[in-house]
C-alpha cells in the first residue's frame, strides 16, 4: 500500500516506517523544512515531501495517490514550550486541513489519528477504582490534551458526516526500553522534592523509591513500549471493523512500583526506600480487550520485558529494544 506519515521523524514515526517498510509497502513521510533527523531515514528508502500539516497545499501535494494516512505529527508537551494558539494551530487546525484534504482525495481508504490518554483524568484521590476504556468520559486538562480531544471530535465527526474512513488510537505514556533504565520517578534524586516524605529521606546517595499510596498500595502506572505502539499502528492498518472507531493502546499490563524497584535493585544494586506518600496517588490502568477483540492487539512489553531488554541493550547483547532517540 501507498502510505503516508506525518511525524514520520519522531521516535514512533520512524520506527513505524521501519516496520511499515519492512512488510513491503511504499512509504512517504511529510517533513518539516531542514529537520535534521530526516538523516536517520535515509537507509530505509523512504520518500519525503517538505511541508508542514497547517498548510493545505503541502498536505495537498503530500497525498497526492496515497491510500493510508498515519497523521502522528502534531506539537506535543514533551516537543515544546508551545503556546496555546500554536496548540490550536498545529493539533486542531492542521488535523482539520487533512481532514479536508482526505475527503477530496479518491484513493484513500483510512486516516489513522494519534491521539492520547492524556484525555482522561487518570490522577485523582485515592486513585482509579477500575480500567480505563474507551467509554471512560474523557476529562481534558490543559491545551495539549484539548487539541487531542478536538482532532479526536474532527476525526469522528468526518466519518460520520463525510464517511471518512478514520481510525483513532489513544496511546498511553511512550516509552523506548533504554528509557527505562533512568525513568526519573524510580528514583529519590528525581522525585525528592515531589513529597515532604521524601525529601525527608534524601541523604546525598541515590535509592530507588517504592511509592506507597495512604492506603499502602504500591503506586501503579499503565504505560506503552514503542514497539507495541508501532504493533498496534501496523493492527489498525486497512481494518474495516476499525473505521470511525477509537482504539486505546498500552502495554500488556500495568507495572508497580515495587515491581520496578525489585527489578532495578536487581540490575542496579541501588538500595530501595519503601515509603508512604501524602496526596493523590498514582494508580490507573487500561482495558485493552476492545483493540485486542477488534484490531487483534496483543501487546509484548511489560515492564519486566523493557528493563531487561534495556539492559542488554546497554551491555551490547543483541535485542529488538528501539532505542529513545
């Protein structure tokens, strides 16, 4: 298949072309002008258009004869500081100008949008009581996770009024394996002036920290390797059954705290702190049965998988851990 990727140089688009490329299909990624990590691209064949998503022509221009849209570009918090017109501009509008420019284009058969769990208010007292799912109301805060839910809204508004073909997949917090080894809250340097409890603790050495919630709970997260968010980017590709959906990704399960820190004192050697902190905690997951039952998502990466593939990672053993940058 023809297909297109906007953001193709971020850490998912580039492993998604890898992967996309690999399977045989033709890939074109939409770039800015003079981004230098076009370089990384160039092993892989793939061919680049200059442009940018807030200019129609360049969109215009970058799915001329394309099937599938992969829309990942977009100002997120972790690319900035963005303003919050420049939020608007880039996530609302420019999903806007592809929306418009998909529904004139003949050949395409799906626009598949990068959309994120930071729509849900995942951090409230006492934690999460169940999964997270699709169905969850969706709770924005801040211009980042509004411009998502708009595209999210634009997507599924053009098929439903225009029968576009669009697919919408959340994606849990991103990370690469070799991130995980420095993941700044397992540890007391990064995360002692979080809580009172912990800066209490802090003496000049570093230690792992076992976060506990008032109820004594390990804290516990839902996060995503990228290689499982590019499996399931690959899972939603010309789905019929996925057209005017929403699909939340994540990894296979969540983690705890005490999980983390047992497995990193283990590699590390760096002693564990065990302590009860104040204030909301951290404790959600993911229902992930829907893009399982649908899609056939199965992700691979648990916590455990990621730390051990980044440490070999590290000591140069041969893995599939895609690295960070």
């Amino acid at each position: 298949m023809r297909i297109l990727i906007t953001g193709i140089t971020g850490r998912i688009g580039a492993n998604l072309a890898a992967a996309l490329v690999r399977q045989g299909h033709q890939v074109r990624g939409l770039v800015w002008p003079r981004d230098p990590r076009t370089e990384n691209l160039k092993p892989l064949g793939v061919e680049l258009v200059e442009g940018t998503i807030t200019s129609e022509q360049d969109l215009t221009h970058a799915v001329e004869d394309i099937e599938v849209v992969y829309h990942l570009g977009a100002a997120f918090q972790g690319g900035g500081p963005f303003t919050d017109s420049e939020y608007f501009e880039i996530n609302v509008r420019g999903t806007f100008n592809m929306l418009e420019v998909v529904r004139q284009t003949s050949s395409l058969r799906q626009l598949i949008f990068a959309s994120s769990d930071a729509l849900y208010d995942k951090y409230v007292p006492g934690g999460m009581e169940g999964p997270i799912t699709e169905g969850t109301p969706s709770q924005p805060r801040g211009a980042y996770a509004l411009s998502k839910e708009l595209g999210e809204n634009l997507c599924l508004g053009y098929a439903r009024s225009y029968a576009v073909s669009t697919t919408v997949l959340r994606f849990a917090m991103v990370r690469a394996a070799d991130e995980i080894l420095s993941f700044p809250q397992f540890f007391l340097s990064e995360m002692r002036g979080s809580h009172r409890e912990l800066e209490d603790l802090w003496e000049g050495e570093e230690r792992l920290v076992l976060l506990r919630d008032a109820l004594g709970r390990p804290f516990k997260k839902h996060i995503a390797d990228v290689r499982d968010i590019v499996l399931g980017c690959l899972c939603a590709l010309d789905v019929e059954k996925a057209f005017g959906q929403v699909y939340q990704l994540a990894g296979p399960s969540p983690f705890t705290w005490e999980e983390a820190a047992l497995h990193l004192n283990k590699l590390l050697g760096i002693p564990i702190v065990d302590v009860e902190v104040g204030g909301v905690p951290t404790h959600y997951e993911f229902d992930l049965s829907k893009a399982q039952r649908e899609i056939n998502f199965n992700p691979q990466y648990g916590l455990g998988r990621m730390i051990e593939d980044a440490w070999s990672f590290k000591a140069g053993k041969t893995t599939d851990v895609l690295p960070h940058g």
